[in-house]
C-alpha cells in the first residue's frame, strides 16, 4: 500500500487534532519543507513528516502507556513515568498504520521529534527543528535569534534549542529524559 497523499492525510488529521494541534501540523510542515529547500533534504519527506509528527496526539495522554504495551511498543522508565514523551512513538506506529508510510528516515523523524538523539539525520533535524520554531509558537527565549540561526546553520541552531531546553526543563523541575541530555551533549560546543 503506498502512503495517503498529503491531501488525503491533512483531511483526515483536520477530523482527529484539535484545531490549534491541527494548525500546528501544518506549520511545521511548511518550515520543514522550507528547511528542506535552504539544505537540500527531500522536500516532500519534510513536507509529510512534520504533517504527520504529532498524530497521536489525537489521543489522550492517560491512554498513552497502555497503548504503547498494546502495539508492542518498548518503553523507558522516563517515558512510563511522563507519558507525553510516548505521542513521538506512537506517531510512528500510527504513521504506517493510517498513512501507510513504511520509510525509515520518515519514521525516525517522529521517533526522535520531542528529544532528538545524538548522531541525527538531516531530516530527523530538520523536524525536530522546525517544530520548535514554527510561526506559532512563542513561548520560548529568544526565538528569533534561533528562527535566523535556524536557516543558517543547523548544528548551531540545534545546540541553541537543545541548551535552552534543558534549562527550561530544569527551571520548571521536570524530569529530563536522558535522550534529550545526551543529544543535548552531543550537539553542545564544548
Ligand atoms: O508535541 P509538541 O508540543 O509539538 O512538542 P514536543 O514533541 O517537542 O514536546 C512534547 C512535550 O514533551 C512538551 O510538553 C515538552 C515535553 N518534553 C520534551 N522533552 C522532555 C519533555 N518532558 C520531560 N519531562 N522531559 C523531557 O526531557
Ligand atoms: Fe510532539
Ligand atoms: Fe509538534
């Protein structure tokens, strides 16, 4: 079965995301694909993986341990611990079932869209960096500077996501996946 088109999945993400998540999708879309065009990445696979890299949050996150033990999903203690870390790989799970995407670097885009990982494609950068400074969001410091970076060099720009993350994430005494403290490492200058 080949994938759904992008017309075909945004009607049927419209129908399960709630509006402002929905907005979301497609703007992290338009950014990917936009960063595709700046570094040469496969602008299509930008294009549906950051269409598609929040899907399963049209499900409720108390459901999210249960459902990954269901589909034979491997979960960290960090992760059964703050539920809202597993959307990233049921989005993959579902990205094969309802879109019928089986490309990897497509499905690892999602896997590692909320901490990254050391060592990360060109797409897997590209996502995670366009999610974190689509038009939307705001809540973030000094989002302009890393807006600007982001089109400039995307090494630098993850090291700046990454260390205002990890402080952000210490600040508010939340527990910081270990993932996201070694990708963080890994792309920090020393
Ligand atoms: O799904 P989004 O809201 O677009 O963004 P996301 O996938 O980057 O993050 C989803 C949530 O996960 C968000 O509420 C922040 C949280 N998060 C990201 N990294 C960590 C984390 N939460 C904890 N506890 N630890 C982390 O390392
Ligand atoms: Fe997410
Ligand atoms: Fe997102």
């Amino acid at each position: 079965m080949n994938a759904l088109s992008i017309t075909e999945i945004k009607s049927f993400l419209s129908k399960g995301l709630k509006e402002e998540r929905f907005y979301h999708s497609l703007s992290v879309s338009a950014v990917a694909a936009s960063l595709a065009m700046r570094y040469g990445a496969d602008i299509q696979k930008a294009e549906l993986a950051g269409l598609i890299h929040d899907c399963a949050k049209a499900y409720p996150v108390d459901q999210y341990v249960k459902m990954a033990q269901d589909f034979g999903i491997s979960l960290e203690q960090v992760e059964i611990d703050n539920p809202q870390l597993i959307h990233a790989k049921l989005g993959a799970y579902y990205a094969k079932k309802d879109f019928f995407v089986e490309d990897a670097e497509i499905l690892n885009s999602i896997i590692y869209h909320t901490t990254g990982r050391p060592g990360m494609t060109l797409l897997e950068k590209i996502i995670y960096i366009a999610d974190y400074i689509e038009p939307a969001r705001y809540k973030a410091k000094r989002l302009d500077d890393v807006r600007r970076m982001a089109f400039k060099d995307l090494d630098e720009c993850l090291n700046m996501i990454l260390s205002d993350t990890v402080e952000h994430l210490y600040e508010k005494k939340y527990v910081i996946n270990p993932l996201t403290l070694e990708t963080f490492k890994y792309y920090s200058k020393a």
